[in-house]
C-alpha cells in the first residue's frame, strides 16, 4: 500500500490440508506452482514454502518468474530442471 504495509490475500484456491482434493481443486498458477503441485504428486506444505520464496524472488528481481516463457512452458521447465 501506499503506507508501505504487506497485504497477503487469498484468491479463493486456498484449501484446508486435510480437505483438499488433489486431483479435483484446481491447483493454481503454474509459475509459481512447485514442482509436486505441477506434476500433481502429493505434497504438503513445502510448496508454500516453494511459492512465498518466487514470491520474495519477484519483489527482489522485479520481474515476474519465467517472464520469458509462457506459463505452460515455465510448468515443463520447472518440472523438468
């Protein structure tokens, strides 16, 4: 904002771990989605921990993650790498 406070909101895709369906929910976006999440693999909360630090790497590089791709060439190349 413009009073420099950190606003982290939830888009609606967020789940319960105990209640999320892997195959059903739709997992979110693909570049900034860990490798388990994209392969759709069971995962647990490491990938929030995979998320936040594209997140803070965005804020540090001032560029989205994988700009130069689109986002189903990001998915292959973090999935692949």
């Amino acid at each position: 904002t413009e009073d420099f406070h950190l606003k982290i909101a939830d888009f609606g895709i967020a789940c319960e771990e105990a209640h999320c369906d892997l195959l059903a929910d739709d997992p979110g976006t693909y570049r900034w989605m860990a490798p388990e999440m994209i392969k759709r693999k069971h995962h647990g909360r490491k990938v929030d921990v995979y998320g936040f630090g594209l997140i803070l790497w965005e804020f540090v590089a001032g560029t989205i993650p994988y700009e130069d791709m689109t986002p189903i060439q990001a998915a292959f190349a973090v999935v692949n790498k």
